[in-house]
C-alpha cells in the first residue's frame, strides 16, 4: 500500500483490535466504512481496506486532537528534506574551509578533513552492504529508528487525560501501543531509505556550501599558498600533492603546480590551489553523496508505495462478516460438556466474527456421554460446530466414533469445525504443578483422537478474550478443506 494508506490500516486495525465493544470507534461507523468502501471498490483487490480506514482514521483525528501530531511523529524522515538541505549548505557557508588566517597550508587544507571523513563514511557503507540484516522488526533499523520507537512509546505513556474516564484512556493507550508495534516494523524500511537518502543529501549540500564559502572568501581576501613540515621534503610534498590532486588537475587540463616553490616561509597565490581542493572535494564526495542520494531516492519512492502492513486473513474476514447481512444457521452441538455462560457468548462471538451479526445460532442440549451416533440428526444449515471440553479423556470408541459419523453424514454444502474447550480444565488446574503440562499433554491426545477421524481441532479457551488469529486458525481447521474460505 502506499505510505499513507498502510499508515491509516494499522492505527484502524490497532483500534480494531484493542476496542471490540467500539467506545473508540462505534461499530456502526466501522460496518458503514466496510459497506461504502467494498461498493465503491469491488474487484478492486485490497484497495478497499485502504479507503475503508481512510474514513475511519479520519473519524478518529476529528475525536483525538493529539493524534495527526502523533501521525506524523510516527512518519520518521518525511518532509525533513528540504529544511535538513538547507541547514547543510548555511553551515558549509559560514565553515572557513581555507583556515583561520589569510595563507593556506596546502598540506593541511581543513577540507582535507571533510573529504577524508566522507570517504571513511563511503568505506563503513560498502562494508555493511556485505552485512545485510533480516527483516522483521527494528533491530536491524538505524538507531535513530530505535530511539524514535522509544520516545513514541514515552509519549503515548503519557497521552493527557480524557473527560472520558480512566477506563477509556487505557483502552486508548493500549490502541495506540498496538498501532506502534504494527506500524513501525512496517515502515522502518521505508523510514531507513528515508534516513540515508537525508545523510547523503546533506553531505552534498554542506559540500557545496563550504566550495561556496571558499570561492565568496576568495573574491573578498587575497589568500597566499604555503607549506611547512618538520619531515616531509620539497620533492616528496610535490609527489604527494601531484598524486591526490590528479583527477582535479585532469579534469581543469591545469598542472599542480610545485609545492616546493611555496615551501614556507615563501608564498604564493593561492587560486589554482583553491579550484584544485574544490575539484577534488566535489570528486570525492559531491558525486559520490550524489549518487547515493540519487540511489536512494529511487528506493524511497518505490518502498512509499510499497509498505506492507501485516494484516491477518482473521482480521480481514471479520471486517467482511461485520459487514454481511446474509442469515445463515449455524448449529452448536456440545458433547457431554455443559460450557458456562460466558463461554458460550465468547463463542457466539467467534461464530459472528466468521460467519456475520445476522447469523442464526441454534445451540442444542449437550449429547449424554456415550449417545449413539446414529441417532444424531445430520442437521442443515451452514456449519456444525462439534464442542468438546478438554477436560474429557478423549476416547477413540466414544469420540473418534462420534466425529467419523457425523463426518461421514455431513450434508453437501455445510462445513464442519471441531472445538476443543480448555476454560474449565485450565481453571481446575490453575495453580497446581504442571498445570501447563498437563494442558498440553491432554490437547495432544485430542488431537490424535481427532485426527484419526480425519479432521483438526480447534483448541480455544472460551473463559478468555480471543485475537483474529483464532478466526485464521478456524478456517484452516474446518473441514472439507476450504469450506470457510468464504463465509458465503
């Protein structure tokens, strides 16, 4: 997605995620953004989940007077271009590149500093071309990335207080802490070609600066040209200076001129020397920043329109089943497990989230422990949801049985999806040794019960709020394989 629109999907999916019961963003405005966005952008591809949080991250900007600072806080290196430039070429123009006093020491030139230190900087990046870093999250970032990350997190710590009560001001805290773990792995990418194209940039101006000071100083000041060494000799300067000026002297078809006719106390005009030391400074870093910057501002325009914002196939099927108004019946049949109240909301949750809020979910008595399963009705509708507490000791004879019948007389068209409660096994064992052991142990076992009747189970714990992966892991987990694809 392009930078803006990646931007604005990850602080809604952050809301998203962090504000079911929609206080930050009513659900309402999210079911209306999701309908206009799928009809103005149908076959489309995914464009549609850029315009849908378009207007909602416009919505929230409108309610959150903070947020657009901390949108464009979270945006690192954008638009500081041009103010970095210019900054760079006023600070090369008030440097006296020449020196202090009105005769230059050709062999202590104080470019000769600048010109050395861009090319140990040209050298540094070279090497770490050969060190490439593994994508993922910004550790591999340039520091300021990472310290950014860190004062972003310091300020969200400290968001003002709302007229909305603390309850609320939590919950936003913990939106915006998600949208920083969303977003900044995301555009860190972005952000680094964003930082080095501002580095070389700024190499070329302040480059340009300091050539421009020299020349305005040498329009107003007469300079004179000399050299003093304790070591080196007249012949060894001239040898010296005749090698590290060569490609300017080339490039002007003027000579260097020898250095042992100006040996101190002894001077001499010091123009050629200054169109020399300029040369050779936009040689050996006014190119090479230039094509660096040229470099990467080719990768900035290309990764602003390419930002890849991690968005969970859960995530997106909820925003589509939210949006359905289609009436579909879904079947519950829970066997020799009676779930609690809350856990059967937490279901119906899960069910709603995959299926749409228009859903029909008809939730039968629990079968009795060793029900025939030729008396089981195959049952209609568009899913069959089989609900076993883990707390059971699966049994290939009872349970296997069971799931294999009800596999075999599953209508054309329904799907079925085996689920695994764990809420009232993990609050038995809760604080008793090995109590995560134990849990994993008796999931295996399930599992390979569930498996040898052909199918996967779908391990939740329906006593504890659940993530849009729990939705990805349902669609892959129903079977025929591919049957929840599309809720349709």
């Amino acid at each position: 997605m392009k930078e803006h629109d990646a931007q604005a999907v990850a602080l809604v999916r952050a809301v998203e995620e962090t504000d079911r019961a929609g206080t930050l963003l009513p659900l309402q405005a999210r079911r209306r953004a999701t309908e206009s966005a799928r009809a103005a952008r149908a076959g489309d591809g995914d464009a549609w989940l850029a315009a849908r949080a378009g207007v909602l991250s416009h919505a929230l900007q409108g309610e959150l007077p903070f947020l657009p600072r901390l949108l464009r806080f979270t945006s690192p290196a954008r638009g500081l271009l041009p103010p970095a430039l210019a900054l760079a070429f006023v600070l090369g123009l008030a440097a006296n590149a020449l020196g202090p006093e009105k005769r230059i020491n050709v062999l202590a030139v104080p470019l000769l500093g600048l010109i050395a230190w861009n090319l140990a900087v040209l050298a540094l990046l070279a090497i770490r071309t050969w060190l490439p870093v593994g994508p993922g999250s910004l550790s591999g970032a340039p520091r300021f990335l990472r310290w950014l990350e860190a004062l972003a997190r310091r300020l969200v710590e400290r968001l003002p207080r709302r007229s909305t009560g603390e309850e609320q001001h939590e919950r936003l805290k913990r939106a915006l802490e998600r949208y920083l773990a969303i977003w900044l792995p995301a555009v860190a990418p972005l952000a680094a070609a964003r930082g080095r194209r501002l580095l070389h940039a700024s190499s070329v101006a302040l480059i340009l600066g300091v050539v421009a000071g020299m020349y305005l100083r040498g329009v107003a000041f007469q300079y004179q040209a000399t050299w003093e060494s304790t070591f080196l000799t007249g012949p060894t300067v001239d040898d010296l200076l005749g090698a590290l000026l060569a490609p300017a002297s080339a490039l002007l078809g003027v000579a260097v001129p020898e250095a042992s006719a100006i040996e101190s106390p002894v001077a001499g005009n010091a123009a050629i020397w200054i169109h020399l030391w300029a040369v050779t400074a936009a040689l050996f870093v006014g190119l090479p920043r230039l094509a660096l910057t040229m470099f990467e501002g080719v990768r900035v325009a290309r990764r602003r329109g390419r930002v890849e914002v991690e968005l969970p196939d859960g995530y997106v099927r909820r925003l589509l089943a939210a949006a359905d108004t289609s009436q579909r019946r879904l079947e519950v049949v829970p066997y020799s497990y009676r779930p609690q109240a809350r856990a059967v909301e937490t279901l119906k949750q899960l069910l709603y989230d995959l299926f749409g809020p228009r859903s029909e979910i008809r939730l039968r008595a629990p079968l009795e422990y060793g029900f025939e399963p030729d008396e089981l009705d195959p049952g209609t509708g568009r899913l069959r949801l089989v609900l076993f507490g883990l707390a059971q000791t699966p049994e290939v004879e009872v349970h296997g049985e069971l799931l294999a019948r009800v596999k075999d007389d599953l209508p054309d068209g329904q799907a079925l999806l085996v689920v695994v409660d764990g809420s009232s096994y993990r609050q038995r064992l809760e604080g008793g040794e090995g109590a995560a052991t134990r849990l994993a142990e008796r999931r295996r076992a399930w599992d390979r019960v569930v498996r040898d009747a052909g199918l996967e189970a779908l391990h939740v714990d329906l006593l504890q709020a659940f993530d849009d992966d729990l939705l990805t892991r349902a669609t892959e987990t129903a079977w025929p394989a591919g049957a929840l694809e599309n809720p349709a």
